[in-house]
C-alpha cells in the first residue's frame, strides 16, 4: 500500500478543500431549515438528515484515494481521519483512547493492535527420540511401496540420538483434519511461535467425537501435556455428505453470503461442532494437547512425495501481508502434516504399521486409539517473524439526558473496511483496481455519519435522548467481524448496559429496471429493507421497529433473511440442486457485526437491502447508489434508535432463542468477554 505516494498527496489536498471538510453542501449556508426542523416529537432530530449529505459522505470513502479501505492500510486510516474529523467539528464526544494521544482526533480511535507471522524456515526444527526397543520394527504391512517397513531382528539397540527431520521436505505446518466446509477442518490461520520438548505421543484415530455415535476415540485415554497423532480421514458420515456436496457443487454454482459473509454451506450430518461433534483440533485445544500431527493419506501423500512449505500466513500481495489480531491469539496448539519418513518413524514397533495408518486415512476407516511408546518423544520449534500494524474502531458518544439511564447505551453500528485493491488487469475490471465498497459497506458508514451529526444538533438545541448513543464504525469486518468482536470482548463501557444494536451492511441499493437476482441472492425492491434478528430473538424489538415504520417513513420491511434456518419463504436461495441433507440460505444472521453483540445477549437488528451483481467488485461504486432509498433507511434506524433511547423498558430477548446462539453465547462468556477494559493508547504510526 505504501507505494501510492502520489494519492496520499492527492488525499491530503482533498481534505483541505472546504466541500470535503464539511459534511454537505447545505451546511456551508448561514441558515438551514432542515437543521433546525425536528421530525415527529418521538424521533428527536432525526429530519436534519438530508440526502445530499449522505451522498457526500459516501462519495469521500469511496472514493479511489481510499483505495478500497483494506484492514490495515493507510487509505482505512484516511476514511478514519475523515469521520474523526466530522465527529470533532460537530461537537461529538470521543469514545476512545484517552491517554497518549497526539492530535485532537486519536481520542476517537479503539486501537487494536494487528500482527503479521511469517515463517523462519532456517528456525523450524522437529526431531525424535526413539526407544532402544524401537530399532526391532513393527511387524510389516501392507500399503504404499516403502511404507512401515520392518526391522530385521536382533539385540536390543543402544539409545539413539534424537533423529532431527527437514522442515518442508519431512514435514510441514498446518493440514488440519477433516472437511472444510463442515465445521471439520482445520482453519488455517497464521503461524504461530511454538516450542515443545521431549512430549509422549498418543495416536486417536480420525480424532472426532460424534455424540449421536457415541463414538469417543478418547475413551480411557488422557491426551494432557501430549501431541496427539491424527489419521487425516473423517467420519464416514462426514465424508459422504461432502462427496455429496462436491457433486452438487459441480451441478451449479452458488452465491456469496451477505455483508461479508460466504455462501451457506451443507448441514453438517454430524451436527452442530462443540455441541453434537468435537474435532481433534477442538478437543487438543479444550484438553490440553500441546500438539497436532496429522497423518495425510494416501492421495494427498502422492501428490507430495514429500510434504511442500506451508502455513506462511500470507505474504505481499496488493493489499500487503496478512494480519491478525493479537489479542484474539489465545496460544493455539500447533498442528503438522507429517511426511513418509516421519511417519514411519512414528509408527516404528507400534501396534499399527505405518502403511495401515495411511490406509486408514485414505479410507475413512476407524482406528484403534492407543498411547505410542512412553520411551518415544517428540520435540518441535515453530519459529516466525513477526510485523505489528495497527487497525481502530472509530467511536463518537451522544451523552443520553437522564442521570439514570444514561448509564445505558444504544449503539448504532457500521464496518469501515473493505477489501482492498484488486487487479486491475482481471476480467471484467476494465483497468480499474480499486474495490471501492460504496455500498459495502461507505453506505452504512454514511448513514450513521448523518445520525450522529443530527442528533448532535438536536442536542445542542436540547433535543437529548435519556439513554446514551454509541456511534461505532468497526474494523475488520471483511476479516471476520474483527472490530465489533474487539468492541465486546475488551468492551471500554459496561457491556451490560448496552440495550440495543442496530447494525447497517449495505444499505445503499434497489432494483433498477430490467435487474434480475442471481439463484442465490435478494436485493430489495425500491423502498425495502431487509430486516435480520427481531423474529429470531426478540419479538419486543419486532413490535417497535414495525410501530417505528408505520408511523414515520412506512418501508416495506421484509424478514426474508430474519430465520437462522430456512424454509419455505425465508431464506431458501441456493444452488440447484440442493445437496442431499443440505441447507440453502445464506444464514446472514450470524454473518454481519450485529451477531457479535447478539452473542453477548444484546437484541439486535440488521438492517441491509441484500446482494447485488456488484458486490466484492470494483463496481461497487457511489454513482449507483439509491440515495433516496438509502435516506429513508438511515432515518427509520435513527428514529429506532431515538425511541429505544427514550423508551421506559428497552426490548428483551426471547425466553427461548436458536440453539446456535444459545451455544455462542455460552462460549463468549466462558472466554471471559465483556470486562470493561480501558482503551489501548494510540499505537505506533496511528494517524492523529
């Protein structure tokens, strides 16, 4: 990113032109009556909202020197300035850092601090200790040629020095069991720094704990302190539905997901992971294995005579290396594919041969668990470089009137980020390389801009709302929900407290003439809106936002995606055929930012006007903007977030909520989420 010097200057002569340091035309005029007219008495200041504002907002962060607002990149950091810069003008009060700022707009960041792993190949060590039995040999077996070969008999063998084995020729990072696609497989993050010594080993089979089997490859065995030895097959169940799916798959292609998300995956026939199936990955993590290794079959081992370098966690790139979030880097238990010789070596005077081992991956087959030789130990350094970035949520506050309430917040919310740069040389680009993200997501953006600006206004006049308003622009939604998951697991208010989430995605679009959905996605028609989260999780929330509508910009309001699981008339786009036992639907309730505040308990509601054909592209572009459809949206969150901001009983959960949430909720708050934590300082190189 950084070689775009000469848009950087461009940028910063753009943010001394007067048109763009104010937030619409109309404000440069001595008087304005929308400014100073109050909409109905309920919704505060909500009409001081304009169309022209809006357009401007939007045009600025999608505009080329944002260079499509990838996380972290100098053209985010700019559209972060843009709003802190607004916020500061109008008088909003910061909700960010409030130590070792420098300059007058780092108060309204959250820094959040990124890391970049790559591998230090020259670092990678991995060696074995053999017992002085082992030099005897299993007994021979039948596979791959070379595989698990015997010993020839004789005297017990003195011990041996600890084998050492090549990184990337003898074995290699990552290759997690099962399926991708399923909840089965591993996920691939960036390296991470590991340093285990002399650890006994224990062989589990495909590893999986299947509930509705009763299968428990762990039955009697303690995997603490121990690197578990995993054949790389899957429940036979697990491998079927996923030939099934490839099959489908292979028949029509399907859809993206909504906001950020992917396209809905087949039901897993095992069920719901961490409820109905554990992976081995999860049960080393929850029991206390300090390691992985995984033994590919035969296929994959083929394909690699030996096993290639992986697992670099991303490097160059036009959007630069990839990043991660420290703080959500709990130590993770490190996982390796192990090559033919490394195999057999694991496997050497074992009750099963190395051949029988990769046979069984290969097959899906079940295999006997069993503790290798206590005598046997394994050793393994991952060793990496690492780069530190910084990211930041932006956050303005609208202090609630009521000394009581106040106490409370209702947060409106929006991601900053897209995706980045792209190359321009691809099809259908036509030269352009910028994804710009004018709907995904500078609409949503926009939209909380024009509230935060009215209600300011309304409270400068004494319009104040009893509850506090959050104004949160997250990061890293692109990513994985990074800033909204950061903004509730270290939240820097009392989590608790906060009543309401409205979330917005892509608010910007409807339907023109002539345009026809693809299979799998909705766009809105004109004066519609998708609504996400009330039916599933509060009908109070529901019944206000419908009371909300009818008596102030009437959009038809339509709970299409408002399901967790399909149906007849909800959510039930997807890729002819169906797989057998599949799920389609794009599941957008747990695929925007609102999901991480419903984890927490929070009501929520998702406000989006769906997909379109210009999604993740680089035209995805302010001139199609539907600007007053994207008004009359902005202004019914308003108005909802003004009357949940005033009203005596905010809205309740449901008694009885989807089981998903029910399980997400429990496992935010064994991980400890939601402790007020102070605000990080500014980071190195944030912009101020």
């Amino acid at each position: 990113m950084r070689r775009f010097v000469k848009t950087l200057a461009l940028l910063g002569a753009l943010l001394l032109i007067p048109g763009w340091t104010h937030p619409a035309p109309q404000q440069t005029k001595a008087k304005n009556a929308k400014d100073s007219k109050a909409g109905p008495a309920s919704f505060g200041n909500t009409e001081a909202i304009t169309e022209d504002e809006l357009k401007v907002y939007d045009y600025f962060l999608a505009s080329d020197q944002m260079e499509g607002r990838n996380l972290p990149s100098r053209g985010y950091d700019a559209a972060a300035l843009y709003i802190a810069s607004h916020l500061k003008e109008w008088g909003v009060k910061p909700g960010g850092s409030t130590t070792g700022t420098d300059g007058p707009l780092q108060s309204y960041f959250m820094p959040i601090e990124l890391v970049s792993n790559q591998l230090d190949a020259a670092g990678m060590k991995l060696s074995l200790t053999m017992p002085p039995q082992a030099a005897r040999g299993g007994r021979g077996g039948q596979g791959a040629p070379g595989v698990g070969a015997g010993g020839r008999g004789g005297a017990p063998a003195a011990p041996a020095a600890p084998r050492s084995f090549e990184y990337a020729k003898e074995w290699t990072l990552g290759g997690g069991a099962g399926a991708r696609g399923f909840g089965g497989g591993g996920r691939g993050g960036a390296p991470q720094p590991a340093d285990i010594a002399n650890a006994q080993l224990i062989f589990v089979g495909n590893g999986y704990v299947i509930n509705k089997t009763n299968t428990n490859p762990y039955e009697g065995i303690d995997v603490r302190g121990k690197i578990m030895v995993v054949a790389g097959g899957m429940p036979q169940e697990l491998a079927a539905a996923q030939g099934a799916a490839q099959a489908a798959r292979g028949a029509g292609a399907g859809g993206r997901g909504a906001a950020g998300g992917r396209g809905g995956a087949p039901a897993n026939p095992l069920g719901v992971e961490g409820i109905d199936f554990m992976t081995p990955q999860g049960y080393a993590a929850k029991n206390g294995a300090v390691g992985i290794i995984i033994v590919p079959n035969l296929q994959r081992l083929s394909s690699m005579s030996n096993p290639i370098a992986g697992g670099g966690g991303g490097g160059g790139g036009l959007n630069g290396p990839r990043y991660e979030v420290v703080k959500f880097l709990d130590p993770p238990v490190p996982a390796i594919t192990a090559g033919l010789d490394l195999t057999n070596a694991l496997f050497q005077g074992e009750k099963l041969t190395a051949a029988q081992v990769f046979v069984g991956a290969t097959d899906d087959a079940k295999l006997e668990s069993f503790p290798l030789n206590a005598e046997k130990k394994l050793s393994l350094r991952i060793s990496v470089k690492s780069d530190f970035n910084h990211a930041e949520n932006v956050i303005g506050m609208l202090e609630g009137g009521d000394p009581v309430l106040k106490n409370e917040y209702v947060v409106i919310s929006a991601h900053l980020d897209h995706i980045g740069l792209r190359d321009p040389n691809s099809p259908g680009n036509n030269g352009d390389g910028v994804a710009n993200g004018a709907d995904d997501d500078a609409s949503g953006c926009a939209a909380i801009m024009g509230i935060a600006r009215a209600f300011q206004l309304g409270a400068d006049k004494g319009i104040r709302p009893k509850r506090t308003i959050i104004f949160l622009w997250v990061a890293g939604e692109e990513q994985g929900l990074w800033g909204s998951r950061y903004f509730n697991q270290f939240p820097p208010i009392d989590i608790s407290k906060v009543v309401l989430d409205l979330n917005m995605d892509m608010i910007g679009r409807s339907k023109t003439p002539g345009y026809e959905d693809p299979p799998a996605s909705k766009l809105a028609e004109r004066n519609e809106v998708f609504v996400v989260g009330p039916n599933i999780s509060s009908d109070d929330l529901d019944k206000t936002i419908e009371t909300v509508n009818a008596s102030y910009q009437k959009m038809n309001l339509n709970h299409f995606y408002d399901v967790t699981v399909a149906d007849d008339t909800h959510d039930n786009l997807g890729p002819p055929p169906r797989a057998p036992g599949g799920t389609p639907g794009q599941h957008i309730f747990s695929r925007s930012d609102h999901y991480n505040f419903a984890k927490m308990g929070i009501p929520i509601a998702f406000f989006t006007t769906g997909l379109h054909s210009d999604y993740h592209r680089v035209t995805d572009s302010p001139d199609k903007i539907d600007y007053k459809q994207m008004l009359a949206i902005t202004k019914t969150i308003a108005a909802l977030g003004w009357v949940v901001g005033n009203t005596a009983t905010p809205p309740k959960l449901n008694a009885k909520l989807p089981e998903l949430l029910v399980k997400d909720m429990k496992d935010v708050k064994d991980q400890g989420w939601g402790k007020l934590t102070p605000v990080l300082p500014p980071l190195p190189k944030m912009p101020f």
